[in-house]
C-alpha cells in the first residue's frame, strides 16, 4: 500500500468529524485536496527535487492523529515558558496543532490587528479568511500541502490591516507532547495589508521520548509597502521529522525576510516558495543548520521574479559532522520582462568528518537581457590557514576550530534584524557547537 493510502483512507472515514471541529473556510478546500493528493501522492525520490528525502518512508508509520480535538491537558505558559531575554514578545503557543486558546498574551496590539486561532479567525472574518486561505499553498502544488490542506482543523493567523505597525514582535511556540507518535498538521496564515510591519519569530519544540511528523504550510501575502520579518527556529529532537512548505506573496515596494535556522532535528525539509508580483519588492531569505549524528537537513528554494526592478538575497549555511546529510536546491526563475533585476544565490557548505554528505544544486533561469544575478556553491572542510594561526596564538585546536565553525554561520544570524534575537541567536550556536542543550533558558520542559 502506498504511504498516502492510509491518510486517504482516514479521511474518508472520518471526515465528517474533521469537519465539525473545523471551519467552513478550512472545509471547503478539502475536496479538492483529497483529489490531489489521490492524483499526485506523495513526492517520491525518482523526482529531481526529492531526490535526498524519502517521503513516502517518512509517512509511512501509522501515527495518532488528534481529530476529535483532545485537549492536551497542559498550561504551556507555565510549563514551557520560552524567552529571548528583552525581547519583550507577544507570546502565543500550538500544542501538536492546536492553538492553545485559554490564555492570551497581556500584549496591547494596535486596534484591527488580529494575531491568534486560525479556526477563530475563519469564522470571525470569513470573507478575509477565504481570500486569502490556500492562495499561496494551492494543494495541487504537491502531495505533502494537499495532505497537510485535507486534514489540518486549527493553525495562527497574523492579520495587520493597512497603514498598522505592530512594534511587539510576535513569538508562535509549537510545541510537540504526546505519549504516543504523533503527527501533526500546521497551518500558518499571515496578511499583511499596505504599508503594515510586524514580525513573527516561530520556535519548534518536541518535548517526550516518542516519534512526531510534523506538515506545516506557511503562507504569506505582503501587500505594496508592507515590511515583515520571518525568523523560524527549530529545537527538536532526533525523533521528529518535519516537512514545512513557506509560500511567499509580494506587491510593490513591499520588504520581506525569511530566515530559518535547525540547531537541532532529525529529518526536516524545508521548501521556499517566493514571487515577487510587484516593481521595487524585495526580498532576503537565508538560513542556517548544524548538523551531527544522523540528521538531515534537505532545503528547497524557488524565488520567481515576475515583474522589473525587484531584488532578492539568498544565503543558506550549513555545518555537517558525523553522519548527516545535507541538501541544497535554489531555483531563480527571472520571468520575461523582469528587467533590472537583482538576484544573488549563496550555498556554503562545511563537512567536519569524511562521513557527512551535501549534496548542492544552485540554479538560475533567466529571461530577461538587462539583470544583475549570481550563484555560487562551496563544500569544503576548515581553512587550515585560519586554523594554523588561531592555533599559533596558542588557542587549543578543539576550541580554535569551533571559534571557525561559529564565525562560518555567523552572516546568516547577523541578518536577524532584532538585536535581541541575534544576540541571544550567537548564543545558541555557539552552545550547538559546545555539544550543550541549546534550547532557549526560559523553557523549562526542554531543561
């Protein structure tokens, strides 16, 4: 039976209790989602763009899905507190994936702006819900967003209307607990109306000693002028593997940053999807994985410049030790007419042991004449120069090589763009690296 079956077969069963403790806009796209996931299946490694993650045997397992809606009996405010000290964040929780509603942040946000439950939101402002909902993410896409389309119930919304600034970054904890496999379906919604700013900071967590698979489709519409800020941070476990599918959306003038960062996983696939539909729109995203053991990080990017004078930066880092795999494909597609663009596409890759794989494949397709783009890859081990000379100065070799390996991944904290975070961002990754806990301080179930 193929790995998709199953999740089919459940639907089936089930779904007129998916239904209830959902709402009418989540509904109404699991019809079609069901009927692409039946036509597409999952990606399968004979797909060009899979070729390092096998899908089918990440889902296969039968994991426990939560679609009566249990309550996790949990107070994740009191137990899983997580702060990034003076950063001051509005602070909001999804248990497995489930938006903890029963206490709210003591935050004051600007009149109009909506951050919480994405069930609550569909079904207090339908009509904005249902303009935007599956817009980015269509399910046709792919199997895993189909899947994640037909059977996710609840998620988080940001809604900033036009003209709003929100100056309290927001902070989103998903938190993993079960005593069973889990798997669990997130769902992201942000709109950003014209000339709005906010800025979301996502931390992952896993919290017991059992397996979870995690889906998780983020779609985000940035109208003209709008600014907003990204930052995804995962602190798993080598028992989690997750699939997250990012949808950007992009009017004129609008600014975007999308940064994510694995200090520690299992299996995680990570796919980028950015279109810039409006002249001056810009864009940066990057990100970062440290990796040892067995884990195994496989990034996907495809950044479509549609219209002229558009920009997009892209950097993503990774450090392999032990076992691990690592894997980059970056596609930017320069659409004809696009004229003025400026695209530039960086991988760097630093393998610490024979063992470690990174497989590397920047691209770029272009279709206009007057353009400024760039790609570049590197895979290679420490600069024995740097390292002779730390080591001259007399720096023990042990420590000499982890002050390299920090500075290699220090550009891509450095485009945080909330001191508070890259500082307490650095402190984490040299932790990583040190072989400590690198959880946040704050959060006592990952102590």
């Amino acid at each position: 039976m193929k790995a998709e079956q199953q999740y089919i077969d459940l639907f089936t069963q089930y779904e007129d209790t998916i239904r209830a403790h959902s709402s009418g806009v989540l509904n109404s796209l699991r019809t079609q989602a069901l009927h692409d996931l039946e036509q597409a299946g999952f990606p399968g490694t004979n797909e060009e763009d899979y070729k390092y993650t096998d899908v089918p045997q990440a889902f296969a397992p039968d994991y426990g899905l939560n679609i009566k809606r249990i309550e996790i009996p949990v107070d994740p405010y009191d137990v899983f507190r997580c702060d990034v000290p003076n950063l001051g964040t509005a602070l909001y929780f999804i248990v497995n994936d489930s938006f903890y509603h029963k206490q709210q942040p003591g935050v004051q946000l600007p009149e109009g702006v909506y951050v919480g439950g994405l069930k609550t939101f569909t079904e207090q402002h339908p009509e904005i819900a249902a303009k935007y909902y599956g817009r980015a993410a269509p399910s046709s896409k792919d199997g895993i967003i189909a899947l994640n389309t037909m059977l996710v119930q609840d998620g988080f919304v940001i809604y900033v209307p036009k003209g709003v600034a929100v100056e309290c970054p927001i902070q989103l904890v998903n938190i993993f607990r079960n005593d069973v496999d889990t798997m669990a379906n997130r769902r992201i919604l942000v709109i950003m109306e014209e000339r709005s700013q906010a800025k979301l900071l996502v931390c992952d967590h896993s919290i017991d000693d059992v397996k979870f698979l995690a889906t998780e489709v983020v779609e985000i519409f940035a109208g003209e002028g709008a600014h907003f800020d990204y930052y995804d941070l995962e602190e798993s476990t080598e028992s989690t593997t997750r699939f997250a599918s990012i949808h950007v959306k992009q009017e004129a003038g609008s600014n975007v940053l999308v940064n994510g960062i694995t200090l520690n996983n299992g299996l995680t696939r990570n796919n980028y999807y950015i279109e810039l539909n409006g002249e001056a729109a810009e864009t940066t995203l990057c990100g970062m994985s440290i990796l040892d053991k067995e884990q195994q990080v496989d990034t996907y990017s495809h950044i479509t410049h549609a219209v002229p004078n558009c920009t997009s930066t892209e950097l993503f880092k990774n450090v392999l030790n032990d076992r691990s795999t690592g894997a980059f494909s970056g596609r930017i597609l320069v659409k004809e007419g696009a004229q003025k663009t400026a695209a530039y596409q960086t991988n760097r890759n630093l393998l610490a042991t024979r063992q470690a794989r990174m497989y590397s494949k920047p691209q770029l397709e272009i279709y206009a004449d007057d353009v400024k783009c760039s790609h570049g890859m590197t895979t290679g081990q420490l600069d024995e120069t740097a390292l002779f000379y730390l080591r001259s100065r007399g720096i023990p070799k042990e420590e000499a090589r982890l002050m390299l390996s920090v500075a290699f991944t220090a550009d891509v904290v450095d485009n945080v763009r909330l001191e508070a975070l890259k500082e307490r961002l650095h402190n984490l990754v040299d932790k990583r690296f040190r072989g400590e806990l690198a959880q946040c301080a704050g959060c006592r179930g990952c102590r």
